[in-house]
C-alpha cells in the first residue's frame, strides 16, 4: 500500500478531509477494539476469580 502522506509537499500542507476522516475512523475503530478486549479480559478475571473465591469459602464450611 503506498503511503499517502508522501504525496503532501514540503512545507506541510493540510491533509485532505477525506483522509483526515479515513485516520479518525481507523483511530475510533481501534479505540472501540481495545475498550471491548479491556472489557471483556480484564472484568472476566475479576469475575473468575471472585467465582472461585466464594467456592472456596463455601467448601471451608
């Protein structure tokens, strides 16, 4: 895939709309990617472990 921005000349120009929308729609959908695998990961440990810690109380007694 060829690199867009080195089509822009120097000094810097303003990056064309459509390819400032294209990079903040790849940054969201990475954003939404590691909010849901934080999601599930890191609450799913905690839930697998407080599981595990009442089964233990439970067969203690």
């Amino acid at each position: 895939m060829e690199n867009p921005f080195k089509k822009l000349v120097h000094p810097p120009k303003e990056a064309p709309p459509e390819m400032k929308k294209h990079v903040m729609n790849d940054i969201s959908a990475f954003k939404l990617f590691v909010e849901l695998g934080s999601l599930f990961s890191f609450n799913y440990a905690k839930a697998a472990e407080a599981f595990f810690k009442k089964n233990e109380h439970k067969n203690k007694k």
